[in-house]
C-alpha cells in the first residue's frame, strides 16, 4: 500500500471526525439556549475564558460577549456546553437551587486533585454532612476567646519580625498568618511545630498545581501537587493516628470534634481537614493583601479605619485580655473596607454547576447537563449595580446593598461556612498593621486572575514601625 492510500485514510478519518464533531457542535447550538459562541471544536473557548486578567476587571473574555450577547450567553468550557452568568437574578436563582435545578460541578481534574470526598465537589447529602460539621467548627471558633486570642497572637508574631526588616513580601507574610491560624484551631499546632512547617512546605507546592493544566506527567505542577496532597494527608494521618493511641492529649480543638464522631470514616475526616486548611488558609490571605492594597491607594479611607482602630485602642488601655468579638463588631468601617476589597478585588471570581433539568429564565433555556458558571466578579463591577464600579469606594457600605448584587463566598446551600472567620482574621490583623507601621509600596505590583487570584510580586512593601503602645 502505497503513500496515496495512508493519505486517502487520513483524509477520511479526518473527515469522519470533522463530521462527528460538526454533529456534535450542532446539537449544541440548536438548543433554545441563549446567543453565544461556542469557539474551536472540542477545545471551545477555555483558553480564553481563562487568559489572566486584572482581578478588578471583569477580562477582555466577559467584556466582548457581555457587550455581544448580553449578559447571559452560551459558550463551550472545560470539555462542555455551558452558560454564563453575569446577571445576579440568574446568578441567585442558581445559587439558591442547589441540588434542586442546579448542582456543583467542578471539572474532572479539580476532583482529581481534591479528591472525591472533597466538601468542594461532593453534592447532596454528603455536602450537607460535612458542611455542619465545618459550621460546628466556625459556631465554636468565633465568640471562643481562645481562638480570637489565637488570632491576635499570630498577627503580633507576624509583624513583630518585621522589626529587623526593610522590606517585606507582603502576601507571604498575609500566608504565614492565616495558616499559623487555621492549624493552631484545627490541629493545635504551634508555628513552631514540625508538622507546621512540613504541612506549609507541601501546601505551597499543592497550592502552585491547583489552577494548573491538568497534565500527570511527572515534573508538571499538577503532578507535584497530587503528590504534595498525598503527602500532606501521611502527615494528617500520622497526627490522627497519634489521637486515636492515646499518645496525645485530648486538645478540644476541630480535629477532636471530628474523632468523637462515630459517621465519618477516617478518610472522610482526612479529606475535610484538608477542605478546612485550603478554605482557611490561601483565601483568606489574599483578601488581607487586598485591604492592604486598596488602603495603601486611598489614603483617606486609610485615615479613617487608623482612627477607628485608635478608638478601639484607647477604649481597651486597662484591658490585658486582647480583641475580642464585642471590638470586632465595633469595627463598622473596617467592614465597609473589607466588603469593598471583596467587591473590588474578586477572591472568587465564579463557581461551577450544571443544569439538572432544562431550566426557563427570562425567555430562553438552560438545558439539562449544560454547565452553568454564575460569575460573581461580573456583578460585583457592573455599573448598574454600583456607581463608579471599578472606585474603591468603602463609604458605599453604609446603605444596605442586596444580596444578590453582592456575593464574595457564593450563596445558597453552598455558602462558605467559614467567611466570618475570614473577615475576623483579616480585621484583627489590619488593627496591629494600622496601628504599628506605616508602609509604602516597594514595587509597583497588581492583582491577576488567573482565574485564582495572586498578586503578580508578592505586593513587597516597605514597613517602618510607629512604636505606638499597643
């Protein structure tokens, strides 16, 4: 057989897969869904759903198809038919019919690396177990004065290091503490500790392959995480182990919650130790680096949570006990801060689910086992839902603004059970910061989505300490 018959083979399998494809693509589109583009067979349009893009815009991607097709439209991400929402009706209506109309639905490769018990990609009944187990954790933690203490502990051992320090990696240091945090409550580790420093070590390299192509070959980030996971629950495992023998003492922290419950298997509790570290650790820091960004550019706002700080401070002179939840909840403008680093800066910028059932909105259809991505940063800069969107603009928080338009943790069943203690961290940690230094930026630097969110630099600062008593 000659080289005009292999050619002649090629050609039509070519064909025959062009056709299949084609057939495939028209199914898609023939559907009452909404207008869109689908972009090139197979691969879609994901490489351009997710092209790194300022964290306080919405992306070139979001921008063309919303001012296109509106701000519902069809596209094909991450192997799939899918639709995306920049319409917070929509995005609500999603939210709140969870495992009704609508369910989580993570791509293969997020479940590969999480790993199929992962409070993250399990659904129905399984979600709802292990979220009250992690409610049960933030309903103890965050009137405990022990956990606030904690808090403001790790916030003083932080900052206290820069005194020997120029310049400083900011989000390594935001890491450093939301970790020291997350363990101490969970696992009842000092920052000291071997396996703080062994679990940190394996978390960096688990973290880099999060966001990363899917490809198992050795050397990739992906590949390096999987094995950083596996390696971060031997050490999970280890300190389970030691509990269960009766080698340590009981430390009433989570992970003793968790063995004293007779319905998870220890997998289960391995996996939802991990949910807990990743969910404490890695967002929190990145909204701390964003306050610290956006007050460093509107000094005014700055001024201003400084004062309310120094009342909190003058009102505690002759307290030796630390913060505590009735200080938190004083701190009216450093909420307003904190809400508008959310809303400006997109931590999170859309979740993944997928149509259970065809589904009706406002004149055209969400079919059955399309993916639907409700994209949150879309709302939290669209003019019609703030004035001057892309001003950071604490003073705004003090009219009320609808849930709807304003959803940093998601919404719904799934909503993130942890994100008061996100905000108490990061409030906590801003009083010692404002109150003790006064810092400028190093470098220039931004915040990308890519689509998690990380400042391009590591946001280095200059910090020189005030030597205020505190």
């Amino acid at each position: 057989m000659g080289t005009k018959f292999w050619w002649t083979v090629f050609a039509s399998l070519v064909g025959v897969s062009t056709w299949i494809i084609s057939l495939h693509f028209w199914r898609i589109t023939r559907k009452r869904a909404p207008p869109g583009s689908i972009g090139w067979p197979l691969l879609g349009e994901t490489l351009l759903f997710l092209k790194p893009h300022p964290s306080t815009s919405t992306g070139q991607f979001l921008h063309h198809r919303v001012q296109r097709f509106g701000r519902v439209f069809k596209s094909h991400l991450f192997g799939e038919p899918a639709i995306v929402s920049c319409d917070p009706d929509l995005n609500a209506y999603v939210l709140q019919n969870e495992d009704r109309l609508f369910q989580c639905s993570y791509p293969t490769a997020i479940h590969g690396i999480l790993g199929e018990m992962s409070m993250l990609v399990v659904v129905g009944d399984a979600h709802k177990r292990l979220r009250t187990l992690a409610l049960s954790l933030v309903n103890a933690a965050k009137t405990n004065p022990t956990f606030l203490h904690d808090i403001e502990t790790n916030a003083l051992l932080i900052t206290g290091k820069w005194k020997q320090k120029q310049t400083v990696i900011f989000c390594e240091e935001a890491r450093k503490f939301t970790f020291n945090v997350i363990v101490k409550q969970i696992l009842s580790l000092e920052p000291d500790s071997p396996e703080t420093s062994t679990i940190l070590k394996d978390f960096l390299t688990f973290m880099k392959g999060l966001a990363s192509l899917p490809l198992y070959i050795p050397g990739t980030s992906y590949a390096k995480a999987v094995k950083s996971k596996s390696q971060i629950l031997s050490t999970l495992k280890t300190l389970v182990d030691r509990r269960r023998n009766g080698e340590e003492t009981h430390r009433g922290d989570f992970l003793d919650m968790l063995l004293t419950s007779t319905s998870l298997a220890d997998d289960e509790i391995l996996s939802l130790v991990l949910d807990l570290l990743l969910g404490g650790y890695e967002t929190t820091a990145v909204l701390i680096a964003m306050v610290l960004k956006f007050l460093t550019d509107c000094p005014s706002a700055l001024q201003l949570l400084k004062s309310e700080h120094e009342d909190i401070l003058s009102r505690k002179q002759n307290d030796k006990a630390g913060l505590n939840w009735d200080d938190y909840k004083q701190m009216s403008f450093t909420q307003n801060v904190i809400n508008e680093a959310l809303r400006c800066g997109n931590v999170v910028k859309f979740v993944h689910r997928k149509a259970l059932k065809d589904v009706k909105f406002k004149g055209y259809e969400i079919p059955a086992g399309w993916k639907i991505l409700p994209m949150f940063s879309a709302v939290h800069l669209d003019s019609s839902s703030y004035e001057d969107p892309q001003e950071f603009n604490p003073w705004r928080w003090q009219t009320a603004i609808a849930g709807k338009q304003f959803t940093p943790f998601g919404g719904g069943p799934r909503l993130c059970p942890g994100s008061e203690l996100a905000k108490v961290e990061t409030a906590f940690f801003i009083h010692h910061l404002v109150l003790n230094f006064r810092w400028r930026p190093a470098e220039l630097d931004h915040s990308v989505a890519y689509p998690y969110v990380e400042f391009e630099k590591g946001l280095p600062i200059h910090v020189e300490r005030l030597y205020m008593a505190n």
